[in-house]
C-alpha cells in the first residue's frame, strides 16, 4: 500500500470515529501540509485557511515553551472550533478542527493514537490503519471515575520464550529497543510511573519470570501474589505461541481465586511473515472476551495504548 494512501485511510477511519470532527492536517513542524481529510469537502480551503493560521500561533508557542519537544498534546478553543495539535515525532504535528461539543476526552484519545501513526509513516514503517476496539472503548471511558492518590499497582507477563516480553516492557519503561535476545533469566522487575488524572498517580511494577520457571519454580507463589493485571504475550511470526496462548491463560487462572483481568498482546506486528491472521486474532478475542493488540517492541505500534488500557482497567472504568 502506498504512503498516500495509507495516510487516506487513516485520516478516514478518524473522521468514522468521531463525527465531530471537521478537518485533520497532517503538516511537517514548518507548516508543510504533507496530508488532510475533511468532512465536507466544500470548506476545504476555509478549514485549511484556519487550520494554518493557528498552527502558526501554536507551533511558535510550542518553540518558545517547549523548543523542540517530540511529545506535546494541546487542545484550545478559537471561535466556534476546538483545535487539537499532536507531536507526530519529531518532524511531523497532527492538526484536527472539531465542533465545540467534541469531547475533549475523545479527542485526545485518537488523536494521540493517530498521532503515533503518522509518526510510523514518516518513519517508513508499515502500520495498520485500522482503530482498534480498545481505542474507541478508551476514548468512552469514564475518566473522571479515577480515585484521588498515589497508587502502586502490580502487572505481570506470561508468554512463551523469546515472544518479547522483556522487549515490550523495555519499550514501555525506556523507550528503547535491542534486536539483541536475552533470556530472562529469574525474576525482572521494573516500574514506570503515570498520571491519570491531576488528582490520579499510577505507579506500574512490572513482574516477569523465565518461561521455564512457571510449573516448578519456588518464586512462583511470589510472582502471582498481588496481581492486579496480567499481560499474556505471543508471537505474530510463530503460531505455536498463539496456540499456547490458552495454556498461559489456564496457568494464570489456576493462581487467583478471585477474577483478575487480563489483556493479550501479540507482539511483532512489524514482521512481515505473519503466521497468525486478523480472523484468528478476533475469534480467541470473542472466545476468551479479553481485548487483543497487536504490537510492536521495535516500532512501539500501540505500546502505549496497551499500558493505558491496562491502567484503566486496573481502575475499573473501561
């Protein structure tokens, strides 16, 4: 699929989401109009006309307060429009031209995901176009449910040797990615801090164990005890993982006596010898009612809408 295109059906499938939104511009960071959708095609110039003219009051506040920042998200109303402006990396911003009764929240949810998609592209990296289901039950979500304070929560990873769960976690937690495989070897443990809301701290402690550890390791009452959330992971490229998928489900479940959720991942999303299909994906999703993203370690595609989808789970509002 052509970059063109694939940038086409982005912006679409945003427009699908949310009908509240009238125009997205993808633009480079000197106001270079590299893609754009609108609604109605009629106001495309006048979209376009508004759209350019705060971006340049914004993107010159962005370099007096943040220089050049990578990660930056900001919405302001001006007239009848909310504008929202998305860092796509470093070289891109995502533009998008809603009415005044879009949701913030909304908002913020896709345009953080697209924006991460967009960054993709102008990397040369293949990515899928769809929005996940995750996505949209984010953007719904019921925020404002989060508790006051300071919460530390433990997550663990279950999955197969060399499927990437300490890759992914190493993506999260250090945005760093090593081609390198090195066996788990015992315990890791790891932590990366989110603010959910202004009154809302979130501190994950990330657990995982060497594979071979789970059946007859002494440190195995330890690595279950207090879990409040468990990432299963498989492998795109290799389908025996996604076939033990079950057994690790079987395994976590025999540890609790109580329901703690769980979300797959299938990682590798940016290989291109994939060995498990959409149709696959969405049938283990159906029968084990658990969400499925597919991920990747190396290029990060939805990593961070994984994490926070856990976050809200672990909460109890999604």
């Amino acid at each position: 699929m052509s970059s063109s295109q694939n940038y086409d059906d982005l912006l679409t499938n945003l427009l699908k989401a949310e009908e509240k939104i009238k125009a997205i511009v993808v633009s480079l960071r000197n106001g270079l109009v590299i893609a754009s959708k609108m609604r109605d095609e009629d106001t495309h110039e006048d979209i376009i006309a508004a759209t350019t003219s705060v971006f340049d009051i914004f993107i010159n506040r962005v370099k007096k307060d943040f220089g050049s920042a990578n990660e930056f998200i900001n919405l302001m109303t001006i007239d009848q429009n909310k504008f929202l402006f998305a860092a796509a990396g470093e070289k891109a911003i995502l533009s998008i031209v809603a009415d005044l009764e879009a949701s913030d929240k909304k908002l913020k949810v896709y345009g953080e995901h697209i924006a991460n998609k967009i960054k993709s592209l102008i990397e040369y990296e293949e990515i899928d176009t769809s929005i996940p289901q995750a996505i949209h039950l984010l953007a719904n979500a019921r925020s404002s449910s989060f508790p006051s304070g300071n919460f530390l929560k433990k997550v663990i990873f279950l999955g197969d040797s060399q499927v990437g769960k300490s890759s992914i976690i190493k993506k999260y937690v250090e945005n760093e990615f090593d081609n390198t495989y090195l066996p788990t070897i015992g315990m890791q443990i790891s932590e990366k801090t989110l603010n959910m809301s202004r009154d809302c701290q979130l501190k994950f402690k990330f657990w995982e164990m060497e594979s071979q550890q789970h059946t007859f390791s002494p440190l195995r009452a330890r690595f279950y005890s207090d879990t409040k959330l468990a990432f299963i992971i498989f492998d795109l490229t290799r389908r025996n993982t996604f076939e033990n998928v079950r057994k690790w489900i079987k395994i976590f479940s025999q540890n609790f006596h109580e329901h703690v959720p769980f979300i797959l991942l299938g990682n590798k999303s940016d290989l291109p010898n994939h060995e498990v299909s959409r149709e696959d994906i969405e049938q283990l999703q159906k029968e084990m009612k658990s969400i499925i993203f597919s991920v990747s370690a190396k290029t990060n595609e939805n990593i961070d809408d994984a994490f926070k989808f856990a976050a809200y789970k672990i909460f109890n509002v999604i």
